[in-house]
C-alpha cells in the first residue's frame, strides 16, 4: 500500500487542534458546555502531546497517537450520543459529526515519521575545488579593484 497520497501529520495536527477549539466552542455555546467542551480539550491535549511537527510536550510517538486516535474517535461518538448527560440534539449530532471528521482526517494520514537525509560533505571532491577557485576569482577581482582605486591596504 503506498502512503503518497496521504496527508503529512502536521496536517492531522492541525485539524485535531480546530475540531478540538470548535468543540470547545461548541460548549461555550451551548446550553449544556461539559460535555463538548472536556472532549474538545482531550482533543486538543491529544495533539498537542504527539511528538510531531506542532506537538507542544512531545511525549507520544506518532504510532501510539494512531491507536489512541481510535480511542478518542470512540469517545467524541460515545459522547454525542450517551444518555445520561443531557445534551441539546444540535449539539449532539455536531459532536458526531466532529467524530466523522476526525476519522476521515485519520484514515488519510501518514503518521510516519520523517526521515533526515544524510548531510553533505564539504570535504574534497569536485564541487569542493569548484568553490575554492570562484572564491579566489572572487577575491582577485576585488583586489584588482582596490589597486586600480589606490586604496589597497
């Protein structure tokens, strides 16, 4: 299966953060804030404990965030439709929808890591002697300048 076509984590980041601060919001407008709001702030906290590009603590690898998505998904779903909080039903179908999001955005991941490439050498080789004679043309021209200007020294 080839990952090209999914989208980098710092993506997934960033719709984790929005969904999160939206239901957030959500909860600060609805008449019945907990349950939006504390599953907006797991979210958030979610992603913002990955190791990743726009992680701020970094704990979590990005392959233990893949399964705990799962969990998280499960809970934005359980909590827009579980019947002992009371909810308003436009908030409810919200939530759920927030969840579909969420699932849609990680099911086109790619929650591998980034790999370095290795470094280049500026020891020897050609491109080295290349560098080393432009920077003496360089400078031989400069000097050239100054004599001609009489202000060598």
């Amino acid at each position: 299966m080839a990952v090209t076509n999914k989208r980098p984590f710092w993506m997934h980041q960033v719709v984790e953060y929005i969904l999160g601060g939206s239901m957030v919001a959500l909860g600060l407008q609805s008449p019945t804030p907990v349950v939006p709001s504390v599953v907006g702030a797991i979210v958030m906290l979610h992603a913002a404990v990955t190791v990743g590009p726009l992680g701020a603590f970094r704990v979590i690898p990005r392959g233990l965030h893949r399964v705990i998505d799962v969990g998280v998904m499960a809970l934005e779903v359980g909590a827009g439709v579980q019947p002992w909080i009371s909810l308003d039903s436009g908030t409810r179908i919200i939530v759920v929808g927030i969840a579909l999001v969420h699932l849609f955005v990680w099911w086109n991941t790619n929650f591998a890591a980034r790999v370095k490439g290795q470094r280049i050498s500026g020891e020897g080789g050609r491109s080295t002697e290349i560098g080393r004679i432009a920077g003496r043309l360089a400078g031989n021209g400069v000097n050239a300048v100054r004599r001609r200007r009489g202000d060598a020294g």
